[in-house]
C-alpha cells in the first residue's frame, strides 16, 4: 500500500469513495437536526419520552376503530344471550314489583339483571334498610341486590299496574331494564343524531312487541317503513283508548302535538291514562334518555350509563321471542285492614308451619274382597260394641266373628278399656306410621284383650262371704239367659280370601 499511488487509488475506486462519503454527509446532517430538536425539547432523554409517547398514541388511534368493534360484538352477543331468555324478562318485573313492597314509598326505576344476580335502582332521597332477600349494594346507596333465585315467583300488585320494562342496553354484560310507567309521563329520547333515533325506535319496538294490541299508537315519521297517523290524529286516538288489564296506552310519536294539550303537562297520577314515548325534547314534568356519540344512554340526575349502540341489531334477533307484559296479580285473599306487609308475614309464617309439621296423607280407599272386608269389621265390632247391641247375624262367617272371645264377657271393663284406650286406625301407607298388616290365613283374626290401664273405675267387688255377703241374685223370669258359647256351636272359621293383584293393598 505505501508503494500505491494515490491518484491512482482514487481513480480506481472513485464510485465506492463518493457513495460513502455521501451517506456520512447525510447522517451529519440528521444527526445535527435531531440535536437541534432534542436541545429544544430538553435534552435527549425527554426527547425519547415524547417520541415514545407520541408513538403510542398513534398505535392507540389506529387500534380504536378496531377495539370498538370488538366491544360491539360482545354486547351484541351479551344482549342476545340475556334478552332471547323470557326468564330474564321475568325477573326484572319480578324485581321491580318486589323491591316496592319492600321500599314503600320509595320506587324503584330500573333493574340490572346478570347471570345469577339482579339489581333494582331507587330514586329516593332517604332509602330504609333491605330486608328479606334484598342486600345493600357497597358502592351505591341507592341500589338493592339479590339473588335471582331467591325472588319470589309471584308478586301481587293489585294496587297499582304491572312494571312495563324495556331494555336500554348492557353494562358490564348485564342487561339493564327501565320502567316506563314509574316517573314522567313522557320520555323523551335525544342526544347525538346517530345513536338518538336508534335508540328510540329500538324502544318503540319493544313496546309494540310486548303491549297488547291496541295500547301502543305510532304516529308518523317514527320509521320510514311504519305509516303512522298524524300527530294530532295518533294523539286523539291514543286519548280515547283506557288503560287494558291495568295497563296504559302508549303513543309514540317524534314530535308533540300542536298545539300542546294541558293535560301533558299535568304532574304524575298514579294511573295516568296516556304516556308519551318522544323522540326529541319535550315539554313539562318528562324523563329524558340521553345519549352520546360513543354509544352510550344516561339518565339525568341519575348514576346509571348504558351501552346502547348494539340494541338494535340485538333487537332485530330476539324480538319475536319477547315475552309480553304480564297484567297485575290480582291479591289472594281481599280482607279488609290488612295491608300487603301483614299478609306476606302470614305467608311466610304458614310456609315454616308446613315446612317444621308435614301434613299427613289423605286416606287412600284400598279395594278389598267383600269377605275379608265384612269379616274385618265384624272384629272390629266385637270388641267394640257388647252383645247385646248388636243386630243379628247375617251369614254363619259374620257370625262367627260376632261372637264373643273365650274367657272374656262382652261388655266386661276389660274390653270397655280396651274401646277407650285404642286409637283411630290410620289408612294404610300414611307418613311415620308402619303399614297395617292383615292377619295370616288359616287363623282367627279375633281380637286379642290385652292388659290395659283402666279408664272407667269399675265398682269394687262385693264379699262372698262374712258378715256383709250378699246372697246371689236369683234370676228373674223376665230376664233372658246370657248367652252361652260353647264348642259344639261354633264352626270352622273360613279363610281370608288373599288380597287380588292391583287392590292398593
């Protein structure tokens, strides 16, 4: 190399020189634009953090588009899974109704139903304590718990009318309920122009969906494909429509009549013949739905969001398979001065009562032979009954039974005590008891007189002998001998046919 000429070297070697050269000019250059711009920031450390920072936020913009159609379609299948089940339906009214008996005065507005839970929210100043199945939620005053298996399967709202609930949405895969006949007359639905008129027509479809025919009015301009009548007409006809089966009449419409009648403006009563569902701002004493352009429903003055912008294609899956809105229950029992606390106390002091004694069973009428039928009461009533109060036999078979035991004359107090101290024979196959067991064939089925505590004190026995004896009693002509068995007089007892196959026995 000391003996190359440099000239020579440059010559040969001129393209790889200057393309070289040019790109350690060029990294010059950046490297000296870049620390202008990191002095400027602060220095080079800070200019890394704002760099980093700077990248994320746009991989975070670029990712939103997507992340929101993921969460899309889990709410869409969420509120697939939960609104496609009639139990989930149930269990919100259930809730509703539920909670205000156990809340009076307060009134519950909405219910969040999950998989083994549900939550009833108030809109109350002062709230009591939860009782019976209902549990205090930690984070919210104003909100009651319980579990879905635990709510009582028939709730009786004679008094007022049965919850008509709708669905707004999910949230935290929950479906959320409100009530449309708590609060307001007239609920107004605005907010951002996308998801605002989504949300209203999917409220007016479930309205029309669970409603009986009739009770919901559509006046025109709610949907392109739905021909509805004028305001003022779809008005006039939903004001001369009564509440049905203690439920109102509903009129959906996008605008208010004009001009406006006075009665919408009127406070709340508790039955109001006429609600309003309104797809834009309302006028007077209204609940407003407001939603946003990310999708989202609020309720003014209330702590309750909800997703809302998969209800419609939700909706578009399950509505045919909504249950409809149940009429009020009517009450059990109408007695006058007890109120609803004091019957659900009985109730649930009969259901201990039957729970800690079960009742015994009905008897059951087992299907016997005529014989062994007959024979079986003629036992019975010898023992039973003396002899001389006995009709007179039938058949040889009765009469044998009729007769008296050896040993022992009817009417004696042996077998007076044994009437007394015997309990009721109890049917056959009854609770805690053993089966009755008939007596086995070939042998006498005649009662046996066994020992027993007297119940009647029988009269002392009188001396046969000393100073205070008595001579015996003679016979008089009028009094016929007492009877006499013997063994030349009694016959072969006939066997006791066997039960025949199917009798019960």
């Amino acid at each position: 190399m000391r003996n190359t000429d440099p000239l020579e070297f440059f010559a040969n070697h001129r393209e790889t020189i200057l393309r070289w050269g040019g790109i350690s000019a060029a990294a010059l250059v950046v490297f000296l634009i870049l620390r202008f711009f990191a002095m400027r920031m602060g220095g080079w450390k800070a200019a890394a953090r704002r760099l980093w920072r700077e990248i994320a936020l746009t991989a975070h913009a670029f990712g939103g588009p997507v992340r929101a159609w993921l969460r899309y379609r889990r709410s869409v299948r969420v509120l697939v899974r939960g609104l496609g089940a009639a139990t989930t339906w149930r269990d919100a009214e259930r809730a509703l109704v539920a909670a205000k008996f156990a809340a009076t005065p307060a009134q519950p507005y909405a219910a969040v139903v999950g998989e083994d839970t549900v939550t009833v929210l108030f809109a109350a100043a002062g709230m009591p304590s939860p009782r019976g199945v209902w549990r205090a939620v930690p984070d919210d005053p104003r909100a009651w718990t319980a579990v879905r298996a635990e709510l009582p399967s028939v709730t009786p709202d004679a008094e007022g009318t049965r919850p008509v609930v709708v669905a707004l949405g999910e949230r935290d895969r929950e479906c959320v309920f409100v009530d449309l006949v708590v609060g307001p007359a007239m609920v107004c639905v605005q907010g951002d122009p996308r998801s605002g008129p989504a949300l209203f027509q999917a409220v007016a479809a479930q309205l029309d969906a669970r409603l009986p025919t009739g009770q919901v009015v559509v006046a025109d301009g709610v949907h392109r494909d739905v021909a509805g009548q004028a305001v003022r007409e779809a008005y006039r006809t939903a004001r001369g429509r009564p509440p049905r089966l203690g439920l109102p009449t509903f009129l959906v419409t996008p605008e208010l009549p004009d001009p406006l009648p006075p009665e919408l403006t009127e406070p709340p009563r508790d039955e109001p013949p006429l609600r309003l569902l309104l797809g834009g701002p309302g006028r007077g004493h209204i609940r407003t739905l407001l939603t946003d352009r990310h999708g989202r429903v609020g309720l003014p003055g209330t702590p309750l969001v909800v997703v809302c912008h998969s209800l419609g294609a939700a909706l578009a899956r399950v509505l045919p398979t909504i249950p409809p809105v149940l009429p009020p229950v009517p009450a059990p029992v109408a007695r006058s001065g007890v109120d609803h606390a004091a019957w659900f106390a009985e109730e649930e002091a009969g259901a201990e009562s039957t729970a800690a004694e079960p009742r015994a069973a009905e008897p059951v009428a087992i299907g016997e032979p005529a014989e062994s039928m007959a024979a079986a009461v003629s036992a019975r009533s010898s023992t039973a009954e003396p002899a001389s109060a006995r009709p007179a036999p039938e058949s040889t078979a009765t009469a044998t039974f009729l007769a008296p035991a050896a040993g022992t004359p009817t009417g004696s107090p042996a077998v007076s005590a044994r009437r007394e101290a015997t309990p009721r024979r109890e049917p056959a196959g009854a609770p805690g008891r053993p089966p009755v067991t008939e007596p086995p064939t070939g042998r006498d089925p005649s009662p046996i007189i066994e020992p027993t505590h007297r119940l009647d004190p029988s009269p002392p026995a009188e001396p046969t002998d000393g100073p205070d004896a008595r001579p015996p009693a003679e016979p008089t002509p009028d009094q016929p001998d007492p009877p006499t068995d013997t063994p030349t007089d009694r016959t072969p007892d006939p066997a006791p046919e066997p039960f025949p196959p199917g009798s019960g026995a």
